[in-house]
C-alpha cells in the first residue's frame, strides 16, 4: 500500500535530511506538452471526484450531515456543449455542466490563452459566465444543492460583487471599534453584534444589538488553550499515524501545519497545509517522515 511504498522510498535514506524524489505536480497545474482536453478533465477529476474522496474519509464530519458524493466523469455520457449553453433558463442536468466545463477551460486555453493568469469575472462575459455556472452547479450536485440556470447565475453575480463590498466596509468598521476596545485592554466592553433583518416591536428602531462574549469553554479545544496530552508507544506510533488518526481525524484539521520539538532541543517541522508554500525539497522530506515512528524524529 502507499505507507508501505512510503517506507520502502525511504530506506536508503540515512536520516530525514536526505535527498528523495520530487513530489507530484499540482492537478490544477498544467503539465509541459499537455493538451487543453486532457488538463480540463485531469482539473475535473481533481475537483469533483479526488478532494470529495478525501473528504469523504474524514468520518468524523459526515455524522451528522449528509455526505457528499464524488463525480465520475468516465460514467458520464456528455452531451454537446454549445446545445447546452442555448438553454439560458433551464438548469442544467449534471452531465450538461460537466461538458460545459470541459468546453469552457478548453475555450480558454486554446483562443485565448494570452488572458490566461490575468482574466477576471465579468457577468457579461460569455465564458466566464459558462464556467462559473457550471462549476458551482457541479459542486452543488457534490454537496445535494439545488442548482441554477446559466440565467439565475447571471442575476446573482451582477449583484454580489457590490453587496460584497457593502458588507466587508460594515464588518471591517465593526471589527475597528473592538480593536480600539482590545487596545485600551477593556477587555468587558467587547461585544459582538447581531443585525436585525426585520426590525418590530421594541426593537423596531434598533438595526444592530450587541451582546457580550461568550465565556471560554473548558469543552473546546480552542477555548482550552490548545493543549492535549497523548499517550502512543513512540516506538510504534507513526508520524502517518498522528497526521490522519489524531490530528486530522480526531481534531477535525483538514489542512493541518504541524511542528515538532524533542526535549534534546531538536525540532523541524512535519507537515504543511498552505500548499502554496511547499517547495519541491520541502515536500520530500515530509514525504520522508511519514513511515517513522515518533522516537525516530
């Protein structure tokens, strides 16, 4: 299996510091030689299938919701989809954004790949309309959401870039005022507010009511500090381990970054979740750590 592949990978090496084979490249970068076909189903399968799979096997998330379901586009029977992207009203089926998809990230790559990196939403841009419609209708059908026609799309986006922007300017100044409380340290005059959409009876003048903090719970994690002790035999218990049955599965981190120290003053770090700031050496030597047992960090 990949642990044991793991392990094999690195027996050569004598320590963690050792050179090991360059990581796999991102599903969403396209790969030298590449065609836009191939990279457009290569980002779909990615997307709509492999992060779903992945998200599936944190069981702890899906016990009391429903889970999602992953798409697989090889038991798709695509339509066509220019015929598709005519029916402006009507929703889309699965299949029909799913073609749609593919068209457009094709379209793109290959009659317009000098906006490719600089492209930004613009509702009455056809393209740009066709993959925003389809991907969020692809993703609703992930998590069991009602969908919406290429023409709803088109009214909710022409509308939301500016409420955006209203909310951001409210909550920001919102945030500003608790700030000036936290740096007179007048930690009791902290409040967080409540916006009355409908105001009436003896609030019918009052749009906002601020209401004290919560006091931190001894049940949160969070709350608690962010300290928990665990008892593992070190000489059997893998880093892989820690990762996926205490960390990810137990403390529900999806993407988490984690640092270790020994009390000889040794320390490095083990994983990253900001996959942006993994480098090439960085990713091997966290692929290298992931077979050890504990005591051997």
């Amino acid at each position: 299996d990949k642990q044991e592949e793991a392990v094999d990978a690195s027996a050569a090496a004598e320590a963690p510091g050792d050179a090991a084979p360059a990581s796999a490249p991102s599903a969403l970068t396209r790969l030298e030689g590449e065609s836009a076909a191939s990279f457009a189903r290569r980002v779909f399968n990615s997307v709509y299938a492999a992060d779903v799979e992945r998200l599936l096997s944190m069981d702890a998330l899906w016990k009391e919701r429903t889970p999602p379901t992953p798409l697989r586009l090889e038991a798709m029977a695509l339509p066509d989809a220019e015929s598709a992207k005519q029916e402006e009203t009507k929703v889309w089926s699965v299949e029909q954004s799913a073609a749609v998809l593919l068209h457009t990230i094709e379209t793109v790559l290959t009659q317009r790949s000098a906006e490719v990196g600089a492209l930004s939403f613009d509702k009455d841009d056809a393209d740009a309309l066709d993959f925003v419609t389809a991907a969020s209708n692809l993703r609703s059908a992930v998590f069991d959401i009602p969908r919406k026609s290429r023409w709803d799309v088109k009214e909710i986006a022409g509308n939301i870039v500016p409420a955006i922007a209203t909310t951001n300017a409210i909550i920001a100044g919102f945030i500003v005022l608790e700030a000036f409380k936290l740096l007179r340290g007048a930690l009791d005059e902290c409040r967080y507010c409540v916006c009355n959409r409908l105001p009436s009876g003896k609030k019918r003048d009052t749009l906002l009511t601020a209401s004290r903090l919560d006091a931190p719970s001894g049940d949160c994690y969070v709350c608690a500090g962010g300290a928990s002790v665990l008892t593992v035999d070190c000489s059997r218990f893998t880093v892989t381990q820690l990762l996926e049955e205490v960390i990810k599965k137990h403390l529900s981190f999806s993407k988490p970054t984690v640092d270790y120290s020994t009390v000889d003053g040794r320390d490095d770090q083990l994983c990253e979740g900001i996959a942006d700031e993994v480098d090439e050496h960085d990713a091997a030597k966290f692929a290298r750590y992931l077979p050890l047992a504990l005591d051997k960090l």
